[in-house]
C-alpha cells in the first residue's frame, strides 16, 4: 500500500486524516501523479482520437479515396493555400487588442500567429497561445498577456454566433436530437464567456476599448465563416460543388473543432462530425471523407510551416529578449 501512495500523504494531512477511504487515497493519488497525469493525458486523447478516425474510415474503399484526391489534380495547391486568408484575418483581431505600441509588423504578426496555431493544434487548441506572448518585448508580456485573454473571448464569441446560424441555417436538415446538444453547448459557451470576462475584468481591472473588441470579434467571426469558402473549393475541386452542403459541412466542421478541443489535432472528431453531417449535406460519405483526407493533409502542412516560424522567430528574437522588431524604444513610439 505505502509504495503506491505518493509523498504527498504525508503533505496533505486534511486529505489524509482520518481513515483512508477509497475515495481520499483516489484524492492523494491524483494530486501527488498530477504532473505525470498532465504529461500522458493528450497521448490518451490522441489514441483515442485515432480511433474514432479509423472507425470514420471503417468501409470506405482506399482506392475509391484516392481516385476522389486524384481529381483535384494540381489544382489542390489552392486549398493548401485557402488556410493563410484565414489566418491573415485571425491576427488582424488578435494585433488589433494589441496596445499601438506594442503591434509588430504585419508579416511578423502572421508568422507569430501561424507558429501559435501550429502549437494549437497540437495541445488541446491553447499551446501555442504563449508564442503570443514569449515572442513580444518582455517589458510589455503583461498588455500581450491581456491581449490574448481577450482574444479568446472574441474567438469563443465569433464561435457562438457561427454555431447559431448554422444551427438556424440547417435546423431542417439536423436530426432532432442534435439541437438540443448544439443549444447546449451555445448556451455553455456562453455562460463560460460571460463568466470569464467578468472575473477577469474585476481581477485585472484592464479591458480593451469597444471599438478593438468589435474589431478582433468581426475579425474572428470573417476568419470563423471562411471554413465555408474552404468546404466549397475542396467540393468543387471534387466535381461535388454545391453552397448548401459547403455551409452545412463548415458548420460541421467548426462544431468537430469546438468537441474536439481538447483531443490533438481534433484528430477523429471532425472526421465523425462530417460524416455524421454527410446526410443531411446531400453529399456521399466518400466524398466527405475524401475532403476530410485533403484538409487532414492540409493541416499537417500549416503545422509544420507553423513550426518552422516558431523556430525561426526564437532564433531571432531570442524569446523576445534582444533583436526583436518592436524593441522598448520603439514600442513606446505609436505604430499604426
């Protein structure tokens, strides 16, 4: 028994006083393995995501797969470049919480933004969010700090308000037991968005002025709304072309990504979100998961040039120590 407990019985004695009941001894376990749990629990989550991908897959034929991939011929060059719009509006809404002093460069912001995405996806949708902050001046990491807090907020409010209208734009086509799971997790993500707004703004007492939330929140939302630009290049490159399911299979999509968050890469998720949206999208489940396979392949493309910028950008930048674009002479001077 004692060689499984954790040291942190004997630090803990609120936990441990007493007799040890199964559920204390659960209690001190976890709380003395916390840090191993933290290090396994996205490999669990990627197998397991790996396989809800194999079961999204299970029946479909491979030569069928690749004969759909074939006819997007050289053309597909356009849906490995459709993310970097995307993204380019994206970090116009996370620059413009940014204090003026404090704003880099367009091409830098895009890099940095690119390289945090990259880390995103790889960790439960907020690794890479740090990069916004280490590749700043570090007189200024608590603004950037600020900054990326309420960028999320306005990400999470662009997100509620596309999982809305897609729920009202394919209300006919859901299966019934579907709306309640949609307005369940709106609700809740409003609830949490409302929630964190205030503790922070009661906490931090600092809050961005209307104009720059509106503007990271439209930007959010334009950037949000392009997936369904994405969903309709890689069904017309297809020969599948069709605006509703483009809309439908986008909504999808983004729903997948909000499921899976946690779950690296939301590996698994968004292949099971879009073929339990094939249906209603009036599209075959080859061809839904033939777009899945080019935007999986797409993906991975994004996380290493993600990558490649990340380790560039510390090169240079030192972690934002020396050599930076902004440094503290010129954040202080305005910068548009």
């Amino acid at each position: 028994m004692r060689r499984w407990l954790p040291s942190a019985l004997t630090s803990a004695p609120s936990v441990a006083a007493g007799p040890l009941t199964l559920a204390r001894r659960v209690t001190v376990w976890l709380r003395g393995n916390r840090r191993v749990l933290g290090r396994a629990l996205p490999f669990v989550l990627l197998v397991l995501g790996g396989l809800l991908w194999l079961r999204a897959f299970q029946g479909v034929s491979w030569g069928a797969l690749a004969r759909d991939v074939g006819r997007a011929g050289p053309w597909v060059v356009l849906l490995f470049a459709a993310p970097a719009v995307g993204n380019f509006v994206h970090m116009l809404g996370w620059r413009a919480l940014l204090e003026r002093s404090l704003r880099p460069r367009l091409g830098r912001a895009f890099r940095i933004f690119v390289a945090a995405q990259a880390g995103n996806e790889l960790g439960a949708s907020v690794l890479g969010e740090s990069l916004k902050v280490a590749l700043l001046p570090r007189a200024l990491r608590g603004a950037a700090l600020r900054a990326v807090f309420w960028d999320n907020l306005a990400a999470l409010g662009a997100l509620l308000c596309v999982l809305l209208s897609g729920l009202a734009f394919s209300f006919h086509e859901m299966a019934p037991e579907a709306h309640g799971r949609v307005l369940a997790v709106v609700l809740g993500g409003a609830l949490l968005l409302g929630v964190a707004a205030r503790l922070f703004a009661r906490r931090y007492g600092a809050r961005p002025n209307r104009a720059q939330l509106l503007a990271a929140f439209f930007a959010h939302l334009l950037g949000k709304l392009w997936i369904v630009v994405e969903m309709a290049l890689a069904l017309a490159l297809l020969g599948k072309a069709s605006a509703v399911s483009s809309a439908i299979l986008g909504f999808s999509s983004t729903l997948g990504s909000c499921l899976g968050a946690p779950v690296p890469g939301q590996l698994g998720v968004v292949e099971g979100a879009l073929v339990a949206a094939a249906h209603a999208a009036r599209q075959s489940v080859s061809t839904v998961l033939c777009v899945a396979l080019l935007r999986r392949a797409r993906g991975l493309f994004w996380i290493a040039l993600g990558a490649i910028f990340a380790v560039l950008l510390t090169r240079k930048t030192g972690l934002a120590q020396s050599g930076d674009d902004v440094s503290l002479d010129a954040a202080r001077a305005p910068q548009s």
